[in-house]
C-alpha cells in the first residue's frame, strides 16, 4: 500500500503549473486531494474536490481544513 492511499491532502495554489502536477501525482498515488486557490481550478487529469479562496482569509481556510479532515499541507 502507498504512502498517499487514503490520504486527505490540502494543496494550496493548485491552478500554476507546479500546483497541477503535485496535484496530478498525489491522485495518481491515490491521495483524497483538496485544492484551495483563488481562480478556478486547472484542468486536472482526475478527480479533485475544489475549493475557492484565499489563504488570507483564515475562517474559510480553517474551515476546509476541518472539514476535509486534512492530514497534509502543500502551500503552494
């Protein structure tokens, strides 16, 4: 079993071309990833909950953090 299986994982500034290929990786690896970014989100190979909005606004961000049950962090 992998490492990722299962994992929730929050990526932050997930629609720049670093952001879609961790994001891309973590899924491939079977992590449960969220993606947290203030424009829409990249076009992504596979299956990403999205969530819209900045890292500045700590109520939103800790609500997804909580919400999702997030393990890891990638601040991107």
């Amino acid at each position: 079993m992998s490492f990722w299986q299962k994992k929730s994982v929050l990526v932050t500034g997930a629609s720049g071309f670093v952001g879609t290929h961790l994001v891309n990786s973590l899924i491939s690896r079977k992590a449960e990833v969220v993606t947290f970014s203030k424009n829409e989100a990249p076009v992504i190979k596979n299956t990403a909950k999205v969530e819209i909005g900045t890292v500045e606004d700590f109520k939103k961000l800790n609500s997804v953090i909580r919400k999702n049950k997030i393990e890891i962090i990638y601040h991107l």
